[in-house]
C-alpha cells in the first residue's frame, strides 16, 4: 500500500509576521487550486504564487497535503462563521421565520468561494479529503437542533437528532447542488423559498401533532 504524504502542518504559527506567512500561503494555494485544479497544483507553483522561497513554505507545510489539510479547515470555520453570523436571531424568532433565517444563513455560507468548495470536494484525494473532518457538520446540526428544541411544541417530529440529520443533508445537499455545483439556473430567492416550502412541510408547521 502507498504511503500517504504527511498531510499536517509542520508546525503552527506564533508571531504575527508568520501568520501573515501562512496566510499568504494559504491565499495563494486557494487561487492555484481554483486556476488549475488540485492535479496541477504544486508547491512549487503555489510558494511563487504566494511570493515566498520553497523553503519558506515547508517550513509549514511538509507537502500539498498538509496545505490542502489546512486550508479545508480554513475554508470550513469561514463557512461556519458565516453560518453563525447570519443565523443570529434564529432562536428568538418564529418557527417560519427561524427556517427563513437558517436556509439563508446555509445559503450565505456556501456562497464563501464556492469554486474552492468544489475543488476541495471533488477533486481532492478521498484519503486526504477524509484524513481530517472538521466539526463544521456537527456544528450545523447542532444549531439545526437548537432551534427544533427550541420550537418542539410546534413541529411534527419528536426524535429531534434523527429531524436535524434530515434537516441539516436536506439543506445542505439543496444548496450545496445549486451554489457550488451550479445545477440550477433560479434565482437565489427562488431556491430559498422552495426550500422554506420543504422544510415548513417536513415540520408539519400548521398541522396537528396527532395527524401522523
């Protein structure tokens, strides 16, 4: 069996002047992978990109890997943060509106340079792409599941962690078809209401908890 490349950092960044390092690293390993796919990229291409030595980069990152490794967690907190940021007010909101907000906030969230998303979806390794989950789907069926618990006297389902599972892949394999794939040619708020329609219905909003 081959062996994997190392795909950690080699080591994390402590002043500010190698933050700025990595950072430009990272920057310009996105716009490689985007130009000419994770096949073509290299670290050679991506330290003249990012205007650094070779040597400078490993000093990081031992190997395409560990940078790809990298940049995905990267890529999914800056998601995440969006997600956070425009879900603020779901929980203190109405069933409806709450579903509102979170479709948007998911929307907004894959709308962080999609074309990065793809090519770290589809095109990396699947021994790399797996090497490393992040926590950004535990986190957004976490907050899915906040806001059913939230709203359970109103809502059909009762197994609130088997509704957020289906809520969550409902959502996120929607948007995720439309934003970064691009099978659809509707209009944003288009594909925002028909997903609301979706959920409101799975979750029975208007109907008698007794109907099923």
């Amino acid at each position: 069996m081959a062996t994997l490349a190392p795909a950690k950092p080699r080591k994390s960044p402590r002043q500010a002047r190698s933050k700025a390092t990595v950072d430009a690293i990272l920057d310009a390993t996105a716009r490689v992978l985007v130009s000419v796919g994770y096949a073509g990229a290299s670290t050679n291409r991506i330290a003249d990109k990012a205007g650094v030595s070779i040597g400078s980069l490993y000093q990081y990152f031992p190997s395409k890997q560990a940078l790809v490794t990298a940049l995905r967690r990267r890529h999914a907190e800056q998601m995440l943060a969006m997600l956070m940021q425009m879900g603020q007010g779901a929980a203190q909101a109405g069933v409806a509106d709450a579903v509102k907000i979170l479709v948007h906030a998911v929307i907004a969230a894959h709308m962080v340079d999609p074309q990065l998303h793809r090519v770290l979806g589809q095109e990396v390794p699947r021994p790399y792409a797996t090497e490393e989950r992040t926590d950004i789907e535990a986190d957004m069926r976490a907050f899915a599941k906040h806001l059913l618990q939230i709203h359970h006297a109103d809502i059909l389902p009762t197994d609130l962690d088997l509704a957020s599972l289906i809520l969550f892949h409902t959502v996120e394999s929607l948007v995720h078809a439309a934003v970064v794939d691009g099978h659809t040619d509707f209009a944003t708020d288009v594909l925002e209401r028909e997903i609301c329609t979706l959920v409101l219905r799975y979750l029975g909003i208007g109907q008698n908890k007794n109907s099923r």
